[in-house]
C-alpha cells in the first residue's frame, strides 16, 4: 500500500509517501518561515495564499523524485484539522482532487493523530502506549489505545508549551520561530540561574500551566541585563522541561499501574524536537521501566510523513472518509 500525504494546517507546506513497508519513499518540507518573520508569528491568511502557491510544486516534485505518478498510489491523505481552515482547505482540497481524478481512496487525517502515530513508523511502538504531545498548539499527556482510541490524562489549562517557549523566546528578543532559537541561545547558559516558577510541579493530576512562566520571564528580563542572555533562556527552558518531566512521571505511576501490558513513553510533536526534553523525558521513561521513544526532530516538528502514515494506519482498518469531509478548524483527539 502506497500512501501520499498532505500537510498544510500551520506554516509548513509539505507532502509526503509511505509505504507499507515503513519505508518514506519521499518527502519534501516547504517553511514559509520568511514570509511569518517580519510579523513575528503566522498569518493565516498569509499561510494559506504561500500553500495555494506552493502545494502543487510539492506535490509534483516528491512524486517525481520517487519516480512514481499518482496511478501508482493507493490512498491520498491530507490533514483535514486542527488547524488554520485556510491552510486545511488548501491541503484537503488538493487532495480530493487528485483522489478523484486518479480514483484512490481519500483519508482525512487529524494532525494530532499524525502527531502521535509517528512513532509507529520511525520504531517498533505497539499500542497501549503514554504519549506526551506536546506542539505549538496542544500540550497533552494521552493513552494511545489504538488508531483512533485516546484517552486523554492531562492537558494545559492556559498556554501549550511550544507557546511557552515561544513567548519566552519572544521576550528574549530571538524572533520567531521560538523554540529551536531558545535551545540555540539555552546552549552556554546555566539553567539554574533564574529560579522561574514550575507551575504545576508536584500536584495532582497531569494538567499543565505555563502562562506563570511568561510574566517571570518578563520580571527577569527587567532586572537582567544584555549578557544574562544565554542564563534567561537556559532557565526558561529547564522549568519547562521541568514541568513536562513532572507531570509525565505522574501519568508514567498511573500509566504502569493501569496498563501492565504497556511498554513505552513516546514523545511527538514540535517541542519534541528539543534535547533537553527528549533527556528529561528519557530519564523519565526509565525511572518507570517504559522504554522511550522519540522520533528524529524532523518528523517531530510539522511535517508530510506524519500524515501519510496516519492515513497508511486508518486505511489498513478500512477507515477511509468521503469526498464531502469538510475540513475542521478544531478537531479533539
Ligand atoms: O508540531 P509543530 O511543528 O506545530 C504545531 O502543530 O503546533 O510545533 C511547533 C512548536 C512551536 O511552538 C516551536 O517553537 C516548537 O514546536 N519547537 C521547539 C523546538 N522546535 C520546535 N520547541 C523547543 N525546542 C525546539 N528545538
Ligand atoms: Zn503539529
């Protein structure tokens, strides 16, 4: 089975083939990163003109480098949601059409499924699993049962923590995108000299908070100088990195206990391409006897292969949607 897959629900414009086999045939990955700097954020409806100019490029080259047509392909699948609906309708819309014009089958994928069903291709990840899915718009700690089974433990109760690195990078003047230049300037700081607040740390549950950050990131700044650069954000990363450990170590207790026949804590989404995290959670994960599996940062951070393969894993159950899918802006695990 041959799945190519769309991903246009953000800022990435990209496409993607899977096989059967686990074996990514192609996949190509287009940031609109230059056209959201000058705002210091995404523009939807930025977005979604740069992914009606650039989907159909995309998708030819990806094909073309593998050295196939779409006569040679099974199933088409695109992120039908969350997301920016300008974006989701670009992505959607191609795909119906090449669906129908080639006549395969169309799947609609759930990006936050895609998210969490990457560690099935890049390992041998078998379901019951502990996810930690953790992007710029969600923050979640969630039982995967099976394609399309969740059951969701925790979840922030104000920012995501892509946005908390986010805004803290803000703050710190790096610009945008946040997280990957917050870990830049983290690298020859010492995370232990702002104490910042780690909320939730130690309470019940496994819900987050991280809008307490942003304001003591703020203070800092204030009192720090020019030279306290690198110290700002070393701290800011570690009490984040802090608080995803904490809470993923209580649903990790509970985990073990209510699904002896789980073996593995997974990470995904885009935070789950930053290396203090994946370390904390990895010392996590054998404290609790759970392997721990991250895919490579590029399948963490938005990407095409991600929902190829969760489109290869609905369509194996025969799980396949209509061309009359309209596409979701907001769409809960
Ligand atoms: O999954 P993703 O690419 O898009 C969403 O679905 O949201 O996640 C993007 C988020 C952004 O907040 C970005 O700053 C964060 O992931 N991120 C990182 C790193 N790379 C991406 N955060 C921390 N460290 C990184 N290396
Ligand atoms: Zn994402």
């Amino acid at each position: 089975m041959l799945v190519l897959g769309i991903e246009t629900s953000c800022d990435e414009t990209a496409a993607a083939l899977v096989d059967d086999t686990r074996a990514i045939r192609g996949e190509l990955v287009a940031s609109q990163l230059d056209e959201h700097r000058k705002f210091g954020g995404v523009v939807p409806e930025v977005a979604a003109r740069a992914h009606l100019d650039l989907l159909d490029a995309i998708v030819r080259e990806v094909m073309q480098r593998a050295g196939l047509t779409f006569a040679d392909l099974d199933v088409v699948a695109a992120t039908g949601g969350p997301g920016l609906i300008g974006g989701v309708l670009v992505g959607v819309t191609t795909a119906k059409a090449i669906a129908l014009a080639a006549g395969k089958k169309f799947v609609a994928v759930n990006h936050l499924e895609a998210h969490a069903l990457t560690a099935r291709l890049t390992d041998d990840v078998q379901f019951p699993y502990l996810l930690l899915l953790v992007s710029g718009g969600h923050c979640q700690l969630l039982v995967v049962e099976g394609v399309g089974q969740y059951r969701r433990w925790g979840t922030t109760i104000d920012d995501a923590a892509g946005e908390a690195f986010d805004k803290s990078a803000k703050l710190l003047g790096l610009g945008y995108p946040g997280g990957p230049a917050l870990e830049a300037a983290a690298k020859l700081g010492d995370p232990t000299r702002f104490p910042l607040p780690r909320s939730m740390v130690g309470k019940p549950g496994c819900d987050f908070s991280f809008s307490g950050l942003k304001t003591a990131v703020r203070t800092a700044i204030e009192k720090a100088g020019a030279h306290d650069l690198p110290d700002l954000a070393a701290s800011a990363q570690a009490a984040i990195a802090e608080q995803l450990a904490d809470r993923t170590a209580r649903a990790a207790k509970r985990f073990t206990q209510e699904y002896p026949a789980g073996k593995q804590l997974v990470v995904a989404g885009g935070v789950a391409a930053n290396a203090t995290v994946r370390a904390r959670l990895a010392a996590v994960a054998a404290k609790h006897g759970l392997d721990f599996v991250a895919p490579p940062p590029r399948l963490c951070t938005d990407n095409a292969t991600m929902v190829a393969w969760a489109g290869l894993e609905r369509a194996r159950l025969n799980m396949f949607d209509g061309l009359d899918f309209a596409p979701r802006p907001r769409w809960p695990l």
